[in-house]
C-alpha cells in the first residue's frame, strides 16, 4: 500500500496519475479534502481510500504494518503568506510527525522540499554539499518552514530506512486551475491570452536583468513525477536532492512559448511586481543536477518548449485533469 498525501493538490494528484499509469492502484489518499476546486483533481483516478491529513498520523500508528512507501506532498506552498505559524504547523512539524512514524515503523519516505530554501542563490544551487544547508537564507515563510525541516532531518540520529528530499524547482503542468495567484505563469499567460490576446510579466526591478529575463529553472510536473517513480522503483542514497531541469529560462521564453502553443501573435506587456514580494524575488534559479543523475536517473527532460506546448494544446486548451 502507498500513500500519498497532498493528493488532492496539483503535484499531489499528477502523482496519483502516475502511479495509476504504472499499475498502482492500491493508495491511500490524504489530504483537506474541503476544497471542491481542488478535489476535481482527483477525478477518475484509482485509490482504494481517503483520509483527511488531521486523521493520517493517528491511522498510521494503526496500519504502518500495511504500508509500503510514502510520498509526502503536501505542504502550505503560498510564497506570499507570512504567517509563520501556519507554515511551522503545516509543513515543518506536520512533517517531522511523518518522519517519526516512518522511523518508528520502517516505512520508506520521500518528501518535498522545495528551491524556495536557496533564497537569493547566495550559495549557489547545489545539492551534494549537504552541509550547506545550514547557510541558507530564505526568502519567505514558506522557505524558512522547507529549509528548517531538512535541517531537522539531517541532525536526526533515528531515520526512516529509506529517505530522499526533492527540493523542487518552478514546476508547472496540468491540475493547478484551483491555485489562483499562485499558479504558474504559463497557466495565467494562458488565460490572459485567451481573454485578450495579451500577457503581463513583472517587470524588472533589479539593474541586472531586463525586463522578462527573470531566469528560473522550469520543471514540467510530468518530469517531477517521473523521477519520484524512479526513486521508489530504484533505491538511491539517503538524502536531499535537487529536482529541476538543470537549465534556467527567462519568463520572456515561457511567455512566447504560450502564445506559440496557442497560435496567437505574441503582445506582452510588463507591470511592476507587487510590493508584497518585490523584495523576496528571485531572479536566478538553476538546479544543479549531477547528483541525481549519478543516482541513475538519466532520463531527458522534457524541454520548456515541449512541456509547454503539452500543457497548453492538450490540458489547459481542452480544459482537462492529469
């Protein structure tokens, strides 16, 4: 039996995808499931049930001897919150609670990360310096909350037998119509572009970019899941591991792609970035990915413009799930 938790959320329910692709069909499902936005996401996969995340620790200690692996995706992701206390409750000690568990009773646990935790890349983007860790300076909440359990999980003496954290890049992709402001750029360049034709970026704030060339590294949701397939199919070591594509595009490239994808004459137009995270913006990210790929996972991925054309001609254009 493997659970995956977040399973409702846009990571979380491509996950479920493609496990079921995969011939996995015996999971348990966790997550709030209040949100009836959210749960279409959930539409026509297989699971063989549901527990509200409030509910998993308790039904854990009852069943571990039932369980087989967890994928631990869920996690409070809104970059633009600062309530410190919502991010400590959701993703540091609810995942520190998982992590006991799996410790206690021998389960195998991968759980998210997040490249939030690099902050302004002041010590670059690589993940084989576990040490380095302790240098980070997040930018936000949510960082802090992400960057303060992995540096919980590295002290910890008592582990599961097995654990990987995926420090996950910019991801877009299909089931992130409930996230509202926080979803990708490509799905909000969609919508601009089919309301008007046009698409507004941020402007740049910072001397050493223009305006549209803000550099992330874009990961294509299907690639995420493709690699923590891998990782319960192929023991790697323990640790934390980048999870991106290894190679940064500007918004100017995602941005093109979209109308490219959608067959519209290209008109952009840039707008300050809000004052809220004007000053917690990254400019720069880019996974370094020689760790994972020395732990086997040698598989392409898909570049920005095929992710991007997938995701707009055959999900957001046909308004279907993953």
């Amino acid at each position: 039996m493997l659970i995956v938790t977040g399973a409702a959320g846009f990571i979380g329910s491509c996950l479920v995808s493609e496990l079921n692709r995969a011939g996995f069909e015996n999971i348990i499902i966790s997550d709030d499931f209040t949100d009836a936005e959210k749960n279409k996401n959930l539409a026509g996969k297989k699971y063989t049930q549901k527990i509200n995340r409030d509910d998993l620790a308790a039904w854990l200690e009852a069943n571990a001897n039932k369980v087989e692996f967890i994928f631990h995706i869920g996690a409070r992701t809104d970059t633009t919150l600062f309530d410190v206390a919502t991010f400590n409750k959701l993703n540091l000690h609810y995942t520190q609670t998982l992590w006991n568990l799996c410790a206690k009773h021998n389960i195998p646990l991968v759980y998210a990360s997040s490249a939030a935790t690099y902050g302004l890349g002041e010590f670059g983007y690589d993940d084989e310096n576990e040490s380095l860790i302790e240098k980070l300076k997040p930018l936000n909440p949510y960082g802090d909350s992400k960057n303060d359990f992995d540096k919980w999980a590295l002290k910890q003496s008592t582990k599961p037998p097995y654990w990987v954290g995926l420090k996950f890049f910019n991801v877009y992709g299909p089931n992130e119509f409930h996230k509202g402001r926080m979803a990708s750029v490509i799905f909000h360049a969609f919508n601009q572009i089919k309301q008007n034709g046009r698409v507004k970026l941020f402007r740049s704030h910072n001397p050493n970019y223009n305006d549209g060339g803000q550099l992330r590294d874009f990961i294509y949701v299907k690639d995420l899941c493709s690699v923590i397939l891998f990782l319960y199919q192929h023991k790697v070591a323990n640790g934390i591991y980048n999870l991106g594509t290894g190679k940064a595009r500007t918004f100017l490239d995602l941005a093109k792609n979209t109308f490219k994808a959608m067959g519209v004459p290209e008109q952009i137009d840039f707008i300050d970035t809000p004052i809220d995270i004007r000053n917690k913006y990254q400019y720069f990210t880019e996974a370094k990915m020689n760790k994972l790929q020395k732990a086997g996972y040698t598989k392409p991925f898909a570049t920005l413009e095929e992710g991007v054309e997938d995701y707009v001609k055959h999900y957001l254009a046909e308004g279907k799930y993953f």
